[in-house]
C-alpha cells in the first residue's frame, strides 16, 4: 500500500494580508508628481499621503493580529520585531507630514524636519533586515487513506526579502523626503546638491537595476534587483516532440517571495520541418512574463521612485518638472539645444525652467563649443552629455561635453565605436545608449551600446544587434524621446505612438501603434527630449515645442504647442540631449 506523500502549506506576509492592498497603495509614487502642479502642492500631497499612511498602518495592525495567532514563536517573535521598527518609522513620518503641513518659517527647523524624513529613508536601506520576513511551512503527514496523522510539524523558514510591508513605508519616507527637502530648500539645485546631493544618489543607486545586471547569475545589490533573483518564469513543454509540427508550452513562474509557482499562459510555436523535432524553447520565452510580474512586485514602484529622486537631484524640486493634467499648464524645467551651424561650427544654448508652458523662455547662448561637425552626416544623443557622430564613410564617433552644463568647449573624445552606420535609411537615438536604426526592407534593428557613458569601442562594449519590427520603410520621420517610446510620422502627417517595452534588452515587446496626432509632415526636423517633449522645426526656422502628456501610456493629451526658439533655420542640424538613468557604482 503507498503512504500519500505529506501535504505542506505556507504562511507568508503576503498570504496574511488582504489581497494587493498595500501593493496598490505603493504604486502611487508617480502620481504623487502631478500634486507639485496644483495652486497647494504640499497640501495635496499630504493629504495623499496621509491616506497612503492610513491603508499601511490598517494593514500593519492585521499583519500584528495574524501573525499572533501563529504557533511558531520564532517566527512571530521575529516578524513582530519588523513590524515594530517599520510602524516606529510609520508614526515618525505622520509626524514629519504633520510639521511640513505647517510651513514653519523658522529654517533650522525646516532644515531638522528634511534631516529627520532623510534619516527615515536612510533607516530603511541600513537596516536591510526590515525587507525580510520570517515564512512558516506546516507539513501534514497522511495515512494510506489520506487523513492526516498526528499533529502537524510546523517550521520556520529562514527569512527572506519581500516587498510588503517594508516597500510602502519606504515609498512614503521617500516622498514625505522629497516634500521636506522642497521646504528646506525652496527648490535651490546649488542647495540641494551641496545638502543632499551624496544622500539622493544613493537612494537614485537603491532604486535601479545596475547596466548589465543578471538575475539568474549574480547577487542583488539594489531593492529592484532582489525582487528581480525571486522571480523567475520559464516555458515547460506540454509534450517531447513536435505535433503537426507544432509545440505547445506552458510559461511557469515561480515568485519566491510568495512560495508559490503559478503557471501564466500558454504559447505554441511553430517547430522547423522535419520528424522528430524536439519542443525546445527559446532563451527568452517567458522573460517579458517575468519582467511584467516583476515590475507589479516592486520593481515598477522603484523605478518610479529613482525618476522622481534624479528630477530632485537634477533641479532642486518637482515643481520644475511637473507633467501632469491640470489644465493647459504645465512646467517646463531646463532644456539644452545643440546646433550645427554650415560652418561646422557647433552652438550651446540652454533654456530656464519655467511653470508656463505657453511662456518662451528666453535662451542662454548661443556658446560656441566646437568645431569641424560638418564632418558628420548626423548627430544622435546617446544620453546625458555623450553624443555620437556618424561620418560618410559609416564610422560611429563617440563624445562626452563635460562643459554641458555651462556650455564651455570642453570634451572627452573623440572615440571610434563603430562602423558600418552608414547602411541604414535611419538611425534613430533613444537614450540609455540605446539605438534604432530601420533598413531599407523596413526592418527595425535595435543596439545598445553599454559603454556609452566612457566611449567603450570593443565588440563586448555592445549588446549584439537584434531583430525588433517590420514594416518600419514607409515612415517619413521616426523619433523617441526615450524610455522606449518611439514616435512615426506617416507621410500623410499621422502621427503614431509605440512603446518598446523590450527598450534595455532588445526583446521583441512592444505596445502600439496609437494614433495620436495629424499634420505632422511639413516640418523640416523633429526631435525628442525627455518627458514627452518634442521640438518641430519649422520651414522659416521656428522651433515649436510640444509636450505629450500622454508619452507613457499612448494617450491622446497634449498642451498646445509653443514657440520655444526663432532664427534657427540655418542651422544643418538641431539635437537635443536624451534621458540617461543614473550610473550605479
């Protein structure tokens, strides 16, 4: 007769809570940026916040509850411990909100409440035990006829990264942080550096994934990267060889912080010809899988956190960089243009940031920082202060201006990091060192060089070319603004949106096409900057600006285009800085 085998269940955090509930509250860091372009920003937000506040401190004290009624001491012990120290942060940080709700005048105090919400922040990367709860496994033995024998055996297992509950509360000490270094510093870029430059790096560092990173073979470093090695999907075939030449396979994800393995879908491939052909899957079968289940684990809700930290470290506040839907205003923060004059010489300007997007701005500049760029059929960004010139004879060169800032003629380069550039019908830049470029079939390739920040040249600087679209010959402009998202210009003026979601690995992901605009044929150029902002020069030489405020998702919301800049019609070539993510040492 054959024992049943024994039955074991788990108790996680995450099966303690009430399903999502802290996890969706944690994913509104974005929105919180909209509140810095109402008439009450603070106000707003903290009224936002202290919901979040509310939601966590409701869910903490069910988490007390239920984990007091497990047996195992140890375990409660231990995860009671965590839940202590978190709602001692918790209580820290309603009391912060309190006093930023208060706009005090006296500024030691200000500067003692942003020190106060930045330790908290800090509290939760230095004392990384908070992220790691204890999980109980109970194994039931049976009988031959399948009842349970004798009393369970519980364990405790060793503790182990989760992201609820330690990632709400950090999420709201990063933001209740942001709030008070903006009250501390009234959004003063030099004050901000030279208080929290070093600190704001660090948590922008926390809250990416490192250039190159492997999940499957390295240790985490960072927060996203230890969701990133417990999550992990891959395709299992239904059945040894190909059926009508056929193979069906099941995409399996185990998420190790839940302990649990779920299948996500099924996916049949068509198999080469021939008899007896194995089901063997692709490499990267499953791995958008498991990107989108790692960005609702945590991972999207750190990215969103480093954008909103690097927009406080670039310019000193959110109120710079507002993108949001609150009427026809929105803020403008600082831009950069780069002309290349027939003479080959190579023009600065930089514009302030402003709260009216209808108002032009006056330019700095123009600064002369270069000479001999009529050399280059074209300039594309690479991102930050590296750009990349393309020579007649298909040489790929590579620049940093380390004057980008104050516009001053002063360069790293130039490095030769490629070749053979000069095939393509285009070549289309999209930050992060990333680059499209279409063929004459109307293929779409993508590259991306990992080097782009020290003008790396070797093969091994590059991640191999790889096959993303079709069908791409028949656009009349292509243009990104980066984070993936490409715009194409139809040559009868439509305008249509896509994101690459597979933008940073080269995978063949891809949202879209959405119509979003008309009457886009007649300009001479068309660039992208970041944000969703997107410059169009005109045949007299005016340079309207646009902001999509839709660029994430594909919307349809635009503000109403203004004139950013005159005169610039004879210049050979306009370009404009692209985003880069912040290099993590």
């Amino acid at each position: 007769m054959t024992i049943p085998a024994p039955v074991k269940t788990m108790q996680t955090v995450y099966s303690m809570l009430p399903n999502g509930t802290v996890l969706a509250g944690a994913l509104s860091a974005l929105d919180f940026l909209g509140y810095y372009g109402s008439p009450d920003p603070v106000g707003e937000a903290i009224a936002a916040l202290q919901k979040e506040m509310d939601a966590i401190k409701k869910d903490v004290e069910l988490l007390k509850q239920r984990i007091n009624q497990v047996v195992i001491q140890q375990a409660t012990d231990e995860n009671q411990g965590r839940l202590k120290r978190l709602d001692d942060i918790r209580i820290a940080l309603e009391k912060s909100i309190h006093d930023i709700n208060n706009k005090p005048a006296d500024m030691d105090f200000r500067d003692s409440i942003a020190f106060g919400a930045g330790q908290l922040a800090d509290k939760l990367l230095d004392e990384m035990d908070l992220w790691n709860w204890t999980d109980i496994e109970t194994v039931w033995t049976l009988d031959e006829n399948g009842q349970p024998a004798g009393e369970p055996a519980s364990n405790a297992l060793p503790a182990d990264f989760k992201f609820q509950l330690a990632g709400p509360v950090y999420t709201m000490a990063i933001l209740t942080w942001i709030m008070a270094i903006d009250l501390d510093t009234a959004g003063n870029v030099a004050v901000v550096e030279r208080k929290y430059g070093a600190q704001l790096r660090r948590h922008i560092a926390q809250n990416r994934v490192r250039d190159g990173f492997d999940d499957l073979s390295q240790a985490p470093a960072t927060l996203p990267e230890n969701v990133m090695t417990r999550v992990v999907c891959r395709p299992v075939a239904q059945h040894n060889y190909a059926l009508g030449g056929e193979c069906l396979f099941s995409i399996q994800c185990e998420n190790r912080m839940e302990r649990r393995t779920f299948p996500v879908r099924d996916v049949t491939l068509t198999m080469p010809p021939g008899s007896q052909v194995s089901c063997l899957a692709p490499d990267n079968l499953g791995l958008q899988d498991e990107r989108d289940i790692e960005s609702q684990q945590g991972v999207g809700n750190f990215g969103q956190l480093a954008e909103l930290l690097e927009k406080v470290s670039l310019t000193g506040s959110l109120r710079q960089q507002f993108i949001g839907t609150f009427g026809p205003i929105s803020a403008q923060g600082i831009m950069f243009l780069y002309a290349i004059g027939q003479d080959g010489n190579l023009s600065w300007y930089r514009q302030g940031a402003s709260a009216d997007s209808t108002a032009l701005v006056a330019w700095e500049g123009p600064k002369n920082v270069g000479h001999g760029w009529q050399g280059f059929t074209r300039v594309y960004p690479a991102g930050g202060a590296m750009f990349y010139g393309l020579k007649e004879n298909g040489d790929l060169l590579w620049y940093r201006h380390d004057g980008f800032n104050e516009g001053s003629m002063a360069w790293t380069g130039p490095v030769t990091v490629g070749n053979g550039w000069n095939h393509f019908k285009s070549i289309i830049a999209a930050g992060d060192g990333v680059l499209y470029a279409v063929q004459d079939d109307g293929v779409l390739l993508w590259y991306r060089h990992l080097a782009y920040r020290n003008g790396g040249g070797t093969a091994a600087d590059w991640i191999q070319k790889k096959k993303v679209g079709t069908g791409w010959e028949n656009c009349k402009d292509i243009f990104s603004v980066g984070k993936g998202i490409l715009y194409a210009v139809a040559n009868d003026g439509t305008l249509s949106w896509y994101r690459h979601k597979g933008n940073m690995d080269g995978s063949f992901a891809w949202d879209g096409p959405n119509k979003v605009g008309n009457g886009w044929q007649n300009f001479r150029e068309i660039f992208g900057h970041e944000n969703g902002f997107i410059f169009a020069v005109q045949a007299n030489g005016d340079v309207l600006r646009y902001q999509h405020l839709d660029w994430q998702t594909g919307g349809n919301r635009w503000t109403e285009p203004v004139v950013a800049a005159k005169g610039f019609g004879g210049y050979r070539q306009l370009f404009s800085p692209m985003p880069a993510t912040p290099q993590i040492n």
